[in-house]
C-alpha cells in the first residue's frame, strides 16, 4: 500500500502531461473563433490599407 500511495504522490512525468493539455485547449480555441478572428483581421487590414491608400491619394493630389 506504501508503494502505491508513493506512486500516486509522485509527479515526475506530470508536466509533459499539462503541456499537451494546454495545446489542446489552445487549438480548441483557435478553432472555435477562427471565423471571428478571420472576419476582424480582414476587416482591420482593409481599413488599414484603405487609408494608407487615401493618405498617399492626398499627398499626390489627386
């Protein structure tokens, strides 16, 4: 009984365990709200490139 509850206690091995949880829960995640951040992302680089394009219209006069 000593032995097993030894066994138990020990937690050698355990971080290996926690860090492919943790990617699971990271890709779960990026899976669920890939469409949103997709759409966002698109959204702001538009803005961003449509401005930056009316900034040098601006410059260039026209």
């Amino acid at each position: 009984m000593k032995k097993f509850l030894e066994f138990l206690r020990d937690e050698e091995g355990q971080t290996s365990t926690e860090y492919i949880l943790l990617v699971a829960v990271a890709a779960m995640l990026v899976f669920k709200f890939k469409n949103t951040a997709d759409e966002k992302l698109t959204e702001l680089t538009e803005n961003v490139f449509g401005e930056a394009n009316n900034i040098l219209s601006n410059m260039s006069g026209n």
